[in-house]
C-alpha cells in the first residue's frame, strides 16, 4: 500500500488546486488568530465574522484540497478504512446527514447557554471553533469532495439553498429579535460605540446577508451544464 501512495502523481496537481491546502490552513490560523480572538470577544459582529472564515472559508478550501491532492485523499481513506471508518465516513458524508449535522451543530452553539459557555472558558471556546470545521467539513463533502462529480445540478442547487437557509435563518431572528441574546456581550464595553442589541443586529445581518455569499460563489463554481 505504501509503495502505490507514493506513485500517486501528486506532481500533476495543478498549483491552484495546491493553493486551496494552503489557503484554508491561512484562513483557519486568521479565524482562530489572537488579534481577532480579542476582537470577538467584544463584539459579536466580529465572532459572527470568525464563525464564517470557518465555516464558510476555510471547511470547503480544506475539503478541495483533500480532492485535490491524491496522495493525501488515499493517505486518510487508508487510515481510515479499518474498523469500519470508511462504513462511518460514508453515512456522515450522506448529504441528509451532514445537512443536519452541520445545522444541528450551528443553532446548538448559537443558543445563549452554549454561547456564552464557550466565550467564558477557553477550552468550550476551541471546542465550539473545532466542531464548526468539522460540521461544515461534512457539509461540503458532497459538493466539494472526491465523489462531486457524482451529483447532478439539481442536488447542487437544492442542497446550497438549504445550506443557506441554516444560516439565514439563524441570522434573521438575531437581526430582528427585540433584546440581546447574550450575557456575555451585555457584561462588556462593545466594540465600534454599539449597544449589545445594535451589535447583535449587526452580527445577525452578517450572518443573514454576508453569509450568503460564500454559497453563492460555491455554486457558481459547482453548478454547471450537465449535458
């Protein structure tokens, strides 16, 4: 097994493809850097914005770059192939799975306990930012991964809009909602001059609006002539 990996033609890997490694890696170190930590921890605006540089951002570049380089595609499939990982990758990247996996993780940690569990303690902080890679890893599978080909136009544009509707969602009852959501935001001196409610208005929009984008970009590259 060893001897076929290494005869894999990673060589042949376009340099855009490598740079989509290289670009979630840089996208994940900027969400989770010190400067935009403290920055988060004072505005809600800004851990919105970190929240989509990982899931929006950095889980599809770094879903691309599995595909788009073999060797490390069959380097994971082979690690993970005994004990039945393969069986489990399978059902966890079923588009219905990760759907609800990715959205069930999203609204968890955006419910106030969890949230401001996770911005009082550094380890729920890194846990939440951990899981968020991974549910959204998930949900890009199916669009991004190896096996994309496999799907037609029509599973594209469905999936994406549900996708969209997770967050927009989300991100419309925190634009409109008539009081703040979170302890933590109402405890410290908000960032820009904006009350807590204004900031998390903002923050929902973010989220609402600005959130959007990444998918409809994603679905400009994936949705194409199937003919």
């Amino acid at each position: 097994m060893g001897a076929r990996i290494a005869a894999i033609p990673d060589a042949q890997v376009s340099l855009p493809a490598r740079g989509t490694l290289v670009g979630g890696i840089v996208v994940l170190a900027l969400a989770i850097s010190p400067p935009l930590d403290r920055i988060a921890d004072r505005s809600l605006t800004a851990h919105m914005a970190q929240h989509l540089l990982l899931t929006l951002v950095a889980a599809p570049l770094l879903v691309v770059a599995t595909g788009a380089w073999p060797r490390l595609w069959v380097t994971l499939r082979t690690r993970v192939s005994g004990r039945g990982g393969e069986a489990l990758g399978r059902v966890l990247t079923h588009p219905l799975v990760a759907l609800v996996i990715s959205a069930g993780v999203l609204w968890a940690w955006h419910a106030p306990r969890a949230y401001d569990a996770a911005l009082a303690d550094n380890g729920v902080h890194a846990a939440e930012h951990v899981s968020f890679v991974v549910a959204y890893g998930l949900y890009w599978w199916p669009l991004l991964g190896p096996g994309r080909a496999e799907r037609s136009n029509a599973f594209r544009a469905f999936y994406l809009l549900a996708g969209t509707a997770t967050g927009g969602l989300l991100g419309a009852l925190l634009t409109f909602a008539p009081g703040a959501w979170y302890s933590h935001y109402n405890a410290t001196t908000g960032a820009a001059g904006l009350s807590p409610l204004a900031d998390q208005h903002l923050a929902g929009v973010v989220m609402w609006l600005i959130g959007a984008v990444p998918f409809a970009l994603i679905g400009v590259v994936v949705l194409r002539d199937e003919g």
